[in-house]
C-alpha cells in the first residue's frame, strides 16, 4: 500500500525529488552518493533539517546518506544496517520527537 508523502504524519515540510509515494514500514533513502561518510536517519521536522545539512556539507565535499525511516517501530532494520555497512559503520540518528505513548 502506498500512501502520498503530504499524508506522512503531517509533516508537509519535506518535498521528495525522486520519488511520490513512499511504501509503509519500509525506509526510504531520500539522498545518497558513491562515497557517502555516514548515514543520517531523520523524519519529519528533522529530515528537512537533515537534507539541509547534507547540501550544505557536500558544498564542502562531505557527502551524507540521508534516510526517512517512515515509521519506528516496527523499523526497517536491514536497510538501515545495508546503510550502515555502505558508510562504514557511521549512523547518526536526529530526533525530535515526544517519548513512545502519552506524552
């Protein structure tokens, strides 16, 4: 089941470039290069920062694979760890999210 990604928890604030739709419980790679250095798992708010990040250190010649996990539990894990291995093992995860449950 594909659903839009306006609908993506109403975080309207990330337009992707590539792809319309995303598939439930399956996480996306929003940007990736060759010779990315670390992977950067982000989603709404912060994945707009993140995509920020990313065209400003390849300005610099630092390139960053830049991932949208869609969903966290459950979370796409063998995706995540392929992300892992292409990066040499570097992940850095942003958040900026309410605890699981009540809040």
């Amino acid at each position: 089941m594909a659903i839009s990604r306006w609908q993506h928890w109403q975080c309207n604030l990330v337009s992707l470039h590539e792809s319309p739709s995303v598939y439930l419980f399956i996480l996306q790679i929003v940007r990736q290069s060759d010779n990315d250095q670390v992977t950067v798992v982000a989603a709404c708010v912060t994945l707009d920062e993140a995509l920020k990040a990313a065209k400003e250190l390849s300005d610099s010649g630092i390139n960053i694979r830049v991932v949208d996990p869609f969903t966290i539990k459950p979370i796409d894990a063998a995706t995540i760890i392929h992300c892992a291995k292409a990066t040499g093992g570097r992940i850095i995860t942003v958040e900026d999210h309410y605890p699981e449950g009540k809040h």
